[in-house]
C-alpha cells in the first residue's frame, strides 16, 4: 500500500498527517486555516488521495507557519509514500478552468526540488487568509517532495478562484503522476535508474 504517516513537531506547529495515494478522495482535515481546510479537501478529492491532517499551530501569530508546515508535511508524505517510485507515471499536467480563472499545473516527480510559480493573485487576503502565504505553501511541499511544480495563471481575476483553481488542477496533476503505469510497474522511469 502506497501509504505514508508523518508526525511533526516543532516550536510552531505540531502536525499529524496520513496520505494514502491510492484512495477514494476522503479527507478529515482540520488545519486551524479554515481556507486551507478548504484547499486541501479539493486536492484530496480531486487528487484522489485520501487524507487525514490535524495541526495544532501558533495561528495567534498568524498562519504561516501552519501553512508552510503542512506543505512539508504533506511534500514529506508523498516522497515517502513513493519509496523508490518504481513503476510511477513521473509527468502530470492538468488545465482546470475555474470560471473566469484558467490555471495549469505540471509536475516532474524528478528528485530535484523546484517551484516555478506564476499566479497573480489580485488581492491580499481570502476572508482570513493571507494569499502569499499560497507560494509558502507549494515552496514548502515541493522541497519536501523532491519533484518539479510549475503553476501558472492563464486567466482570472477573482482569488479565490485562481486559488482554488491551482489547488484542484494540482490535485489532478499529482495524481497522473504518481499513478503506476503497469506495463512499467518494475521499472524507475529514468535512464539514471533511480529518481
């Protein structure tokens, strides 16, 4: 079972996370972020990832070293869920409109970390929610997960659209590639034989 636990505990934030790769999209998530609850329920649903979070942050300070914490907690899961990555797809990309707004994501499950992230996001906050704290999100998940993220904005103007638009196209991204390809179930997808 392509499954992982992660337990992490610092001075900020201590967070409990279970990531099962090959669910069914049900998710029981309780950040302290209501807007990244949000977030994470629509990339577990339309990632079909189940996925458990619970993380007691200092949110009286403000929310973002629970952001940042989850993304590496969750970018922790997904690599160790992978194990070796043998048999995985690698490449996923997904257009996902989200009425006016129209959002791409693509990911390389290469072993090297990188975020290329392009949203313009009009305003500073979503309810609550500071919208920076979306980049600190995905940098923290990406250096975490060892894999290549571009996010690109091609349309939109209301943030809680594009927003939600990269987390959902994210989703179905990262499902396409950590899917097993069973013709090449045994093999790690690299000419280097290892990722």
């Amino acid at each position: 079972m392509r499954s992982a636990e992660i337990n992490r505990k610092t001075n900020e934030t201590d967070i409990r996370l279970r990531l099962d790769l090959d669910g069914t999209g049900k998710s029981e998530i309780n950040s302290g972020v209501g807007f990244l609850d949000h977030m994470l329920t629509l990339f577990a649903r339309h990632g079909r990832f189940d996925l458990t979070l619970h993380c007691d942050g200092d949110t009286y300070v403000d929310d973002h070293h629970s952001v940042e914490d989850i993304g590496i907690a969750l970018g922790q899961a997904f690599e160790k869920a992978l194990g070796e990555k043998r048999g995985i797809i690698r490449y996923g990309s997904f257009i996902l409109p989200m009425d006016e707004s129209l959002i791409l994501t693509a990911v390389d499950i290469s072993g090297r970390a990188h975020l290329n992230y392009d949203l313009q996001i009009p305003t500073q906050k979503v309810g609550t929610f500071d919208t920076e704290l979306t980049e600190e999100f995905f940098l923290g998940f990406v250096r975490n997960a060892n894999l290549t993220l571009h996010i690109k904005q091609l349309e939109g103007k209301n943030s809680h659209h594009i927003i939600e638009g990269a987390f959902k196209s994210f989703g179905r991204s990262m499902k396409q590639a950590v899917a097993v390809d069973t013709a090449f179930k045994d093999e790690i997808p690299s000419t280097k034989g290892v990722l």
